[in-house]
C-alpha cells in the first residue's frame, strides 16, 4: 500500500516540476518589473 501512493507522488512531481518551470518565467518577468518600477521607469518602455 505504501508504495502506491509513494508512486501517485512521483507522477504528480514532474507535472508540478513542469508547472514550476513555467511559473519562473513569469516570476522572473514580475521580479524584472518590480526593479524597474522600483527605479521609477515603466518596465513596458524597457521592454
């Protein structure tokens, strides 16, 4: 029994590894914009 749900885990943790992989991207844009509003510059001119 044990084993089985340790199996669902591993199934589940590539697509989360997927999902995460595809949320830094974002993150990283978002980080970007932050320091740019930060330095009082509109992050869409910098683009």
């Amino acid at each position: 029994m044990p084993s089985f749900p340790g199996a669902a885990e591993q199934k589940n943790e590539p697509k989360n590894t997927e999902t995460e992989h595809k949320n830094p991207s974002i993150q990283e844009m978002t980080d970007e914009a932050n320091k740019r509003k930060n330095a009082g510059k509109p992050w869409w001119k910098l683009w």
